[in-house]
C-alpha cells in the first residue's frame, strides 16, 4: 500500500493555489453505495485542505434504477446542487430501469456516461478529471473529457478490471473482447492509474501501464465504535454477513454452511445484489435457519454487529483476480472489533491475518460449518481485541488516504507534492 508522499521538502508543501478536481462517477451522495462511500470521504478531506470538486454524476437512482428520494435531495438533471462539504455536484440524466438487470444497469451506465462529457464541459476548466469504475462507461467519458478539457486524465480501478470480466465470464474465449480491449486503453492512456491494492497494482505495473500508485479503501475512524466483545455465555451461535448479494460473494456457501449446523446457529444475511432471490429459495429448500434483510444504513448495521458473534467477508476463491481483491467492508469489520470469518485469499487474507482479525476459511460449506462450531465452543476467541482497528488506523484511515492522493495529484499536475500543508477547514 502507499503510505508516503511523493517529496519531503518544505519547499513543496506549498500549494501556489487551490486545485480543482473533477470526479466523473456513477454513485454519488445521497446514494448508499461502496464509490458514494468512498468519495464522500475522499472529498470531505479533499475540501478540508481547500480543493474545489466538481462531481458529475447521475440523478440519484442507484442501485434499483429509480428516483427513490426526494427530488430536490436527488438532484435535477443537467442542473447543479452542492454537495454536504461544499463540492459541486453536476448532475446527468439517467434511464429508469426496475431491477438489477447487468444489461439494465449497462444501458443507463452508458446513456449517463455519454452525456456526462458536455456536462463535464460546463464550469471552470479543472487541474485534472478523475474517473472511477466499476462503471466502465464512466470511464471512457472521462478520458474523452480529459481530452477536450485538455487536461490530466486519473482512471481509479476499483475493481480489476479487466480481469474481472474473464473470471465472471462476461467475456469468453482465447480472443480478447471488446471490453478488455477498452479498458486496457483507457488504462494505457491514462496519465495515472490509481488501484485499491497493492496486487492489481504490480499487475497493472507487468503489463506495462505506466504511473501506478494504490489508495485502498478505507474509512473514518472516528465515526466507527468499537465494540465490546461478544458475551462468553451466550444461546446460540449468530453470524452476519452485510454487502451485495452476487456472483462474486459466493453466499450459497454460507446458507449450506447454516443448514448443516441447524438449531443453535443463526445467520444474517443483509444487502441486495442479482443472486439475493436464488440464495432466498436456497434458503427455504434447506430449511437453513437464515433471516434476509434488506439494506441496512447508520445505526440499524451499528445494531447488526452488536447482535453477531462472527462477520463475514466472502469472495469467492474460483476467481483469480480476486487474489489482489479486498472487500471493503474488512475495514469497518475490523475496526469495530468483531471477529471476522474470511472466506478470502491473496491480499485480503494477509490483511486479515496480519491485523490479528479472525479465521480465513476455504470456501466450502463443511469447512464454514467446523470453523463456527468450534467458535462456539470457545467463544473467548470471538473477542478479536483491539489489533484490527489499530492496523486500520495505520493503513486505511480516509484522513492519511487522502493526503496521499492529493500528493499524488498536485504532483501529476505540476504543483508538487504538497497536499499535505493543506489541512485547514474550508
């Protein structure tokens, strides 16, 4: 992971002005979403040291492809409202779609991004143009703006990208698609590439892609509480898992793992995601004793890992761009002093293991059922102690995050490496 900025001297901890950054992304506040999330923190300390941020993002819909909130709250299209630290949010048009259909999704990505480019063109002229996937489109729009803004062009991955896409099959074969193809030159063309670990990253680095840094994901510390831990007596065994409900997460595995424990052992499952109906009929077929909720946001997720013995971080271990993966919630799992049962490999099991966090487990519903059953036998080692929260406080704190990716940045863009002079309230 990067934890330096580029540069030490005095001299280059003086900004000779406010930089302004614009951040072309599919999610954004109010949304609940892992890049809503990330940047909200990212430009509240982005703000903080006195950057300007244009966001151009779509109305508010994500992730059901509808307007749910308030209109004034969501934004109007093709208008512009200010963010909750003062940033400018430019809001585009999106396509209504019910459902989390990928081709749905897809649709709306590419109709959005597309007229994210004249928007993005409205406004002072930026220092440079941040685009962040998952959204692909997104993407391109931004490197295409990043062009006729005539402009630093700053693609952030993530997800690996295209790796990801081979391992979920959205593309086959020896020949590679159009996908890959696109995200490779957007990569290739971009003046820096930002990864969330440090394995995409020397990926990234083999294939020859130039000016690769990582800024992981990360949270705020001081908003996390952490938790007592869980009671050494106690009836029943509770274990949680919050996030999406994918492909990629493999929760079948956790329902089969419930159903073979049975009476005594309780899982939570909280989020949506495209798989969230089959697991639900799985569910019912085996009579596992599981309870579904939906997406959960401030105190009621705050109240889920107080009920949880054990959390769960899952990837499935099929997936070979998963090795330099990390889900963003091993964070906040850490951080709050829950045991964490990982069913992860690569990078997020050495971050588990070296925080002292949990059990990294394979992916198979027996392995699963004999890891909670021996914790709830001995549940004095469900107290993970406090050795997460301080590996989060020196790896992934959004406040040190930022200052690094502002060095970065006003380095790319000719002002040396300075943000980290920049700490005063805006």
């Amino acid at each position: 992971m990067s934890s330096s900025l580029p540069g030490d001297s005095a001299e280059q901890d003086q900004v000779e002005a406010p930089l302004r950054l614009m951040l072309l992304t599919h999610s954004y506040w109010p949304e609940h979403s892992p890049p809503q999330r990330r940047w909200g923190a990212l430009t509240r300390e982005f703000r903080s040291a006195g950057w300007h941020v244009d966001v151009v993002a779509p109305v508010a819909h994500y992730p059901n492809g509808r307007r749910d909130l308030p209109r004034r709250q969501a934004g109007f299209a093709l208008s512009h409202q200010k963010g909750p630290h003062g940033e400018t949010i430019r809001r585009v048009p999106y396509l209504r779609h019910i459902g989390t259909s990928s081709v749905a999704r897809l649709v709306d990505q590419v109709f959005s991004a597309v007229l994210s480019v004249p928007v993005g063109l409205s406004g002072k002229k930026p220092h440079a143009v941040l685009a962040t996937a998952p959204s692909l489109p997104t993407l391109a729009a931004g490197l295409v703006l990043s062009k006729l803004r005539r402009v630093p062009f700053i693609v952030e991955m993530r997800d690996a990208w295209p790796d990801l896409a081979r391992d979920a099959r959205i593309v086959q074969g020896s020949v590679k698609s159009v996908v890959e193809h696109v995200v490779e030159f957007v990569q290739r063309k971009a003046d820096l590439v930002v990864t969330v670990t440090e394995g995409f990253a020397d990926t990234l680095r083999a294939r020859g892609v130039r000016n690769v840094i990582t800024v992981s994901n990360g949270l705020d510390l001081g908003a996390m509480p952490f938790l007592d831990p869980p009671p050494l007596e106690r009836d029943g065994f509770h274990a949680l898992y919050l996030g999406n409900h994918g492909k990629s997460q493999r929760l079948d595995v956790l329902i089969r793992a419930a159903a073979l424990l049975g009476e005594g052992f309780h899982l939570t499952l909280v989020g949506s995601g495209t798989s969230r109906p089959q697991l639900v009929k799985l569910a019912r077929e085996l009579d596992a004793p599981v309870t579904f909720y939906p997406s959960l946001h401030g105190p009621a997720v705050m109240e889920k890992y107080r009920e949880a013995d054990t959390c769960i971080v899952s990837l499935r271990d099929d997936w070979k761009s998963f090795e330099t993966t990390v889900p963003s919630k091993t964070y906040e799992v850490l951080a709050i002093g829950r045991h964490v049962t990982a069913i992860v490999r690569g990078e997020a099991e050495r971050i588990i293991l070296d925080a002292k966090g949990g059990d990294v487990v394979t992916s198979k519903a027996e392995a699963v059922a004999e890891l909670w059953r021996e914790l709830s036998k001995d549940r004095a080692r469900l107290s993970a102690g406090k050795s997460g929260r301080e590996w989060v406080e020196n790896h992934a704190e959004y406040s040190k995050l930022a200052r690094n990716y502002m060095g970065h940045i006003a380095e790319l863009v000719g002002q040396g490496s300075s943000a980290r002079s920049q700490e005063r309230v805006a």
